[in-house]
C-alpha cells in the first residue's frame, strides 16, 4: 500500500503538472481532479490479493456494484447538461468505496492486518515487481496517450470523434478483462505444477478466446455504421472509419495479453517482455506524433488548394 500510495502522489502531481501547463486543459480542470477518485479507488484495491487467492467472486461482486451504483445515479441526478460534473464524482466515488469494501473483505476474509513497512521490504519488493510494474506502465503510455496527443496538436471535435469510436472498442475490450483476471491465477498455478500441462492450457484458452474476439472484431468492423448510428447517432458519422480501423484491436490485445502477460510472465520472462513493450510503446507514441502532424499538414495544403477554386 505504502508503494501505491507514492505512485499515487506522483500521478496527482503529473496530472497538475499537465493541467496547470495546457490552457485547453486548465478550462476543464474541475473534470480531471474529480476524475481522480479512479486511481484513488484503484489503489485502495487489492485486486492481485483477490487473484492470487482465487477469489474471483469479490471482484467480480464489487465490480457489479460500482458499476450498478453508478449507473443508478445517474438516472437519478442526472437532469440537465450543467450536472455533468456528477457524472465523474460519482464514478470516482464508486470506486473508492468498492477500494474500502475490499480492504475490508481482505482483512475478514485472509484474516492480514495492515502495518508499516520497512525500507528493506519495500526495496525488495520493488526490485522483485519491477519489470511487471514498467511493463504495465509502458502498455499504458501506447494505449492512452492517443488521446492526449490527440487534444495537443488538434481540437475537441476530432478528438471527441476519435475518443466515442475508441470507448466502443474499450466496452468489447472489456468484455476479455474478467476473462484475463480470471485466467492469470490458474495458468500461473498450472505452469509451476507441470510446464507441459501449463502450455497445453494456454494453447486452449488461446484458440477459444482469439477466435471469439475475432468474431467480435469482425462484427465490429461490418456494422460499424450500424453501430455507431444506434449508440452514437447520425452526427458522429465520421468516427464510422475510425471504428473501423480500431475494430480488430480487442483480438489483438487479447492475444497479446495471452503470450505476453498470461505467458510470458508466468514463465519468468519478465524482462524481456518488458524490453518488448517499451519498444512498442516508444514506436507507438512516436509513429502517432508523426501521423498527426502529417494529417495535419495535409489538412492544412487541402484547405488552401480549395480555397482557390
């Protein structure tokens, strides 16, 4: 906890750093702040506890209920558009009580009691969770910075395009998550009882799950106007492509969470898929700097070759 709590304070202090330095970021501050909650509500759970002792049940209960309390809530406080600051306070506060509810369940349930920790301890730990910790960090530098780099060089109009696609692409990823929670425990378990047995699982549990997220993608990318007429309505018409073009992402995750996370991991290749992900990161973050800024130029010639007819 002492470890989180510190990532926590750096993130806080990120997030100001960012705010307070982008005015197109400081005129909706209030939305960030709130939003915060998340990562506070995220910290207090202990979801690796919960995994670790197979008690998928808890998580999958306090999961139901933040999502049922927010849904709820917004149905009932929700009237007009200057309430939109609800919408983030209660997501946040959902997710800080679903932290303190499992904190509590963590100490009825495995009987742990919470104390301080000694430097030894939290070094030792680090050490031990470091290429799993900078391997997730890197996943989510390529996965969210999109977004961000998105509202730096462009508006909120392509941005919001792009961002109603990707939350289309979120809810069917989504959907594996459970899956992968789920799954990590057991292979982890099967691997250190007998390898063969353990990759014999993971060949299974990679046929059946890339082929239903396939599936999904490829319904995805077919109805993608039908999609995005019935959820989003006619006037997100142009986000029609981008769904398109990111249909196939839920498969593709899903197989790299499969080799990456779920097997790799568990084979102690710990480093070397970290080394793979921040490769993939830096590539990422790079090539989408770099298509922005041509989008735009071509943009830019575009306007200017019409303008003169």
């Amino acid at each position: 906890m002492i470890i989180k709590t510190i990532l926590l304070i750096i993130s806080f202090v990120l997030l100001s750093l960012i705010v307070f330095s982008f005015e197109k970021f400081y005129q909706y501050r209030e939305v960030y702040y709130v939003t915060f909650g998340l990562v506070i509500g995220q910290v207090l759970f202990p979801v690796w506890l919960f995994q670790g002792m197979e008690r998928m049940k808890c998580i999958t209960y306090l999961n139901v209920g933040t999502k049922t309390f927010l849904t709820v809530g917004v149905f009932i406080f929700i009237n007009k558009q200057d309430d939109y600051l609800l919408v983030p306070s209660l997501t946040s506060i959902g997710y800080i009580i679903s932290g303190a509810i499992s904190l509590i369940l963590a100490k009825k349930q495995f009987g742990i009691n919470f104390k301080w920790q000694t430097f030894n301890t939290l070094k030792i730990q680090l050490v031990d969770g470091w290429y799993v910790f900078f391997s997730s960090l890197s996943i989510s530098l390529y996965t969210i910075s999109t977004t961000f780099i998105l509202g730096l060089f462009t508006n909120n109009i392509v941005v919001g395009y792009f961002a109603t696609a990707e939350k289309i692409v979120k809810a069917v990823r989504g959907l594996y998550g459970p899956i992968s929670q789920a799954i990590y425990p057991l292979i982890s378990k099967k691997i250190n009882e007998n390898k063969q047995i353990g990759l014999m699982f993971i060949r299974k549990v990679t046929f059946v799950i890339g082929s239903g997220m396939f599936i999904i993608s490829a319904i995805i990318f077919i109805f993608a106007e039908k999609i995005v007429g019935i959820l989003l309505g006619d006037q997100y018409h142009k986000s029609i492509i981008l769904l398109q073009i990111m249909a196939f992402l839920p498969f593709v995750i899903s197989l790299s969470n499969i080799f990456g996370i779920q097997t790799m991991i568990n084979l102690d290749y710990k480093k070397e898929f970290s080394i793979f992900v921040l490769i993939t990161a830096l590539f990422g973050v790079g090539l989408s700097i770099l298509l922005i800024q041509c989008m735009r130029r071509l943009a830019l010639l575009w306007l200017c070759y019409s303008s003169k007819f």
